[in-house]
C-alpha cells in the first residue's frame, strides 16, 4: 500500500474541449516520476465561467472561476458548487435545481466605540442558523466581556465571552433557528469600549435550501 501511494499522476484538463485529457507535459513527468516509491494525485481543471448543463443521466464537473468552486452538473441539472472553500456545499442537488446548502459567511467585525456594534454580513432571509462562531483577532478596549446576538436577543449566541485577544467562542447556544427576515449579528460589550480598535472574526453558520428552478 504505501509503494501504491507513491506515484505522481498528472491530469490536465482541456475545459475548451469539453472533456479530460493528458498534455505532453503531463505525459513527459508521468514517465519521469513513475515509480514504486509515492503516489501523488493531482488533478488540474481549468476555471471557465459558464458551460452547458450535463445531458440525462450523466454528470458533468467544472471548475467555476466566478464563484471559486467545483461545481457539478448532474442529469441536466444546473451547476452546484461543491466543496467550496468559501465555506458553500451543496448536500444534495435534484434535477430541477432544488438543493440543500450548507453556507458561512464570515468578516472582521470592527468594534465600535459604542454600546454595541452590528456587523455588515448578516444572515439571510429564510436560513436556518447552526451558529455564529467568533474569534477576538484584537483586543477589545476597557470592556472585559461581550456577548453575541441580534437585535431583541443580545445573548443568543454567547454571553460573557471575554475581550482578551485569541479568545474563541463556537456560538452554538441557539442552534437551528429559522430567520424570515435578514439581520445582523450584534456585539455587546459589559462596558463601552473607549476606542474602536477592537477586532472579532465573526462566521455565521447555516442552511439554505434552493427551492427548484424548473
């Protein structure tokens, strides 16, 4: 097994082409590292921005260079991303287009001088929340705790979470509830902070589901 796991194997993909192929180049360092000692596979596929949906009963792989993502085709289906690393993973796609999402958004939420601080991602209409997850990138001035929320729920997603820098929380208090409408998270700190220096990563984690497109 582990001489199996030591050969190199290149694919390029010739996304023009519509299908996979192996360059020269590829050729010529398959036939250089071929060998009984390591195994590495590598697959390369090249981004485009828009391609035909698979036909019936097929699939069909891409690399979307608009979203950053592989995304996947499937019976004539529209395209999905997969394994985002954006933090977007579609679980299951039907054929119409319906899909469950499994999405993140995340930004580094400046802390306002002030009794408490929104931020500018928020969670979107009809999503279900697993969490919000934060970590303090920078310390939190004259405050020693704050807690995470919305507005009308300051403590949902934390409370008491200290100000010191590194600090995590994984927001998981509140988990799986339904939002109608988009809203902010908002941050509370125990006292007014006097300078708007402080820095928390902020991720909000959730479910979407796509309803079908024809």
């Amino acid at each position: 097994m582990k001489k199996l796991l030591s050969l190199l194997l290149v694919l390029a993909f010739c996304a023009s082409a519509g299908a996979a192929t192996i360059s020269t180049k590829a050729q010529e360092t398959l036939e250089q590292m071929l060998g009984p000692s390591d195994l590495i596979v590598r697959l390369t596929v090249n981004g485009q921005t828009t391609d035909s949906v698979s036909p019936s009963n097929q699939g069909r792989l891409i690399y979307d260079r608009t979203n950053q993502c592989f995304a996947i085709s499937e019976n004539g289906g529209a395209y999905n991303c997969i394994l985002s690393s954006s933090g977007n993973t579609s679980l299951t796609v039907g054929a119409n287009g319906q899909s469950l999402n499994i999405q993140s958004l995340t930004e580094l939420t400046i802390i306002a001088a002030a009794a408490t601080t929104d931020t500018t991602i928020q969670i979107p209409a009809n999503a279900v929340v697993f969490g919000v997850s934060v970590r303090v990138t920078t310390v939190i001035p004259t405050a020693a705790t704050f807690d995470i929320g919305v507005s009308g729920a300051t403590t949902r997603y934390g409370t008491g979470i200290s100000t010191a820098a590194t600090t995590t929380n994984p927001g998981t208090n509140d988990a799986t509830r339904f939002y109608g409408a988009a809203v902010s998270v908002r941050f509370t700190p125990d006292l007014t902070p006097a300078a708007n220096t402080g820095r928390i990563r902020t991720t909000i984690h959730y479910l979407t589901i796509s309803p079908p497109s024809n």
